[in-house]
C-alpha cells in the first residue's frame, strides 16, 4: 500500500507529486479511518505511551490495549 511512497522519502530523492504517490497517500488516508478505533479511556488500567524526539520534530502515542 505505502510502496510508491518509500521510495520517494529518500533525501537523495526529489520530490515529484504523481497520481501513483497521490493514490497511495489517498489509500492510507482511507485505511486509518476504516480501521482506527476511538474509546473513551478506562482509567483503571494503565496506559503505555510510546515517546520519540529527533531533530524533525516530537512524536507521541498514548496506547491502551482493548481486549
């Protein structure tokens, strides 16, 4: 699915919008909404939160496992 998109995140690539890359980011797009599921938090059990920080930028994600 993200296939045209990782060959063109390379720096030593240039960046070139096409209908293939604009499909892909299209077909992501689609897949996260069909397949995220929003909850309201139990605050009873824990919750995991996952931290990345770079010279890019700071990333974040608060995980809570539903069984």
């Amino acid at each position: 699915m993200y296939a045209p998109l990782s060959r063109i995140v390379s720096k030593d690539v240039p960046f070139k919008r096409s209908k293939e890359n604009s499909k892909a980011v299209e077909d992501i797009f689609n897949y996260i909404k069909t397949k995220s599921r929003l909850y309201y938090p139990n605050s009873i059990k824990l919750f995991d939160i996952y931290i990345d920080a770079n010279n890019f930028g700071i990333r974040a994600v608060l995980v809570k496992i539903i069984s």
